[in-house]
C-alpha cells in the first residue's frame, strides 16, 4: 500500500493545528459564536479547549467542520 493517500480531508493535521489555525483566521470570540461551547467564550487558551475536545467527540466534529469549511472557502 506504498504511495497511496488517505481520502480524509484530516489525514496528517492535528487537533492542535486545526484550532490554532481557526483562533487565527477568526480569533476566540468569533468562534465562540460559531460553536457555542465553553471553553471558547470563557477564558479561552489552546491547552483547555483541547482537552475539552479530546473528551467531547459532538465539539471536536463541529470544529473539525469549521476548519473543513474554511478550506474549502480559503482554497487552502
């Protein structure tokens, strides 16, 4: 199976780079209206809102979308 790749759109990126490039392209705040969970609108930081997410698999698959529909939008 050498040389063949992954049909996920995820395959290679980390949770942690998926929320660190969302917090730049829309900051805590606006993502705090996006996906209204906690650990985003109240006192915000990467290490918390990863394991929130790590533990919470309906919020990671929503901030999974949010970063997938980023692409697609930002042609990245």
């Amino acid at each position: 199976m050498t040389g063949q790749r992954s049909n996920d759109p995820l395959h290679g990126i980390t949770l942690e780079m998926i929320l660190t490039r969302l917090v730049e392209a829309y900051g805590w705040e606006k993502m705090g209206r996006i996906i209204r969970i906690r650990c985003f609108n109240n006192d915000p930081s990467i290490r918390s809102s990863l394991q929130f997410l790590r533990k919470t698999p309906w919020a990671r698959n929503k901030v999974e979308a949010l970063y997938l529909k980023h692409q697609r939008e930002t042609g990245k």
